[in-house]
C-alpha cells in the first residue's frame, strides 16, 4: 500500500530530473538541427511551457578586416533568466555554421555572452548570422553582421643594384711610375757617359 502512495506521488510530481534534463538535450539538439539547416527562426514545441521571447544582437570587431586577419565575433542574448542551459550559440557565414564545437555552436554565459574569432580566406562581405538556440523556456533569437573583407596586400619585392666600384689611382701607383721612369733616365745617362777608354790611351780597335 505505502509502494502505490509512493508511486502515485511520482507520477502527480512529474518527470524526473534525469528526464528533464534528457527533453532539455533532446529540444536543444532539435534547436541545433534547424540553426545548422540554417533555419534561424525555427522552434519547435518542446513541451506545453510557455517561451519567454528572446533578442540576440551580434557585433564583429573590426567591422571590416583584410583576409587572414583575426574578426571577433560578439553575440548576446537578453530576455532568457538561465541562457546558459541552452545548446549555445550557433554562427553562420552565410548558410555555413563556423561554430568549431561539434555541437555547432559556442557555448553561452550566465550574461548571456558568446564570442568566436574568426579569419575569412575570401574577400568580399560576409553575412554572418548568431543563433540562440532556444531552451525549454526561452524562445529561439538571431541576428545578423555584415563583415567587409578586402584581400590583403602583396608586398611587392624591392630590387638592389650593386654599384661598380670605380678604379682610383693611390699615391703608391703615382710613386711607382715616377720610379720606372727615373730609372729608365738614369740608365740612358749611364750609357751616354761611359768613358771610351781605348780613344784615351790610342788603342785603336782591331
């Protein structure tokens, strides 16, 4: 008698926490399913609760950026008492979800706050987007960013010539010449002053 009262009170008090926590995963999961099909308005009825609406807003710093250079993408979202039991927050470039989570989204704060840096490989405006994935109470919420990326500049190789270096002349080669040329003086006067000893002493020549 005293296993049926326990068992009738079970069932008045509703599921158990396990099972809770079990609908919680598996609506959040439902969430995340859609925010990957890139159905950012998309809640389905997890239960009979009553959502509390939400608002995400997203900023991105810097706005605009060159391709590979670091973004910040910053998502908030208000109206929700316990973001932080939510799947996360999911972001999209386009259709595509960046969220490096397999989960596919960044978890959130008890404020409500979630980043995600980023590098884009392409030039061109981004449309990034940030999805709350919505929780048993909260309703789902995103919003949207236009990033500008211009492609980043080359440097262009700079060219070095090396200059000829020009001959000089040193006053060692000065020196030099005037040597060679003293000595080629001073054996023509050599020559010119040898005495002809055989006209002094009357040797004539055979």
């Amino acid at each position: 008698m005293r296993d049926g009262r326990r068992d009738a009170d079970r069932s008045r008090a509703g599921p158990s926490i396990k099972r809770q926590k079990e609908e919680r995963m598996k609506y959040g999961t439902l969430i995340a399913a859609g925010a990957l099909a890139g159905v950012v308005a998309f809640a389905p009825a997890a239960s009979a609760v009553i959502q509390l609406p939400t608002v995400t807003t997203l900023t991105a710093t810097p706005p605009t950026a060159t391709t590979g250079q670091q973004v910040l993408l910053s998502a908030q979202v208000a109206g929700c008492p316990d973001p932080t039991v939510s799947v996360g927050m999911s972001f999209f470039d386009g259709t595509v979800n960046i969220s490096p989570d397999p989960s596919g989204a960044v978890g959130i704060d008890a404020g409500g706050n979630a980043s995600l840096p980023v590098t884009f490989d392409t030039p061109g405006t981004h449309t990034i987007t940030a999805v709350f994935n919505a929780t048993e109470g909260c309703a789902v919420s995103s919003a949207t960013f236009d990033v500008i990326v211009t492609a980043a500049s080359v440097p262009t190789p700079t060219t070095t010539t090396t200059p000829i270096p020009t001959p000089t002349v040193t006053q060692s080669n000065i020196v030099g010449v005037t040597v060679g040329s003293n000595q080629r003086n001073n054996n023509t006067n050599s020559a010119s002053n040898v005495i002809d000893w055989h006209a002094l002493l009357g040797i004539r020549d055979s």
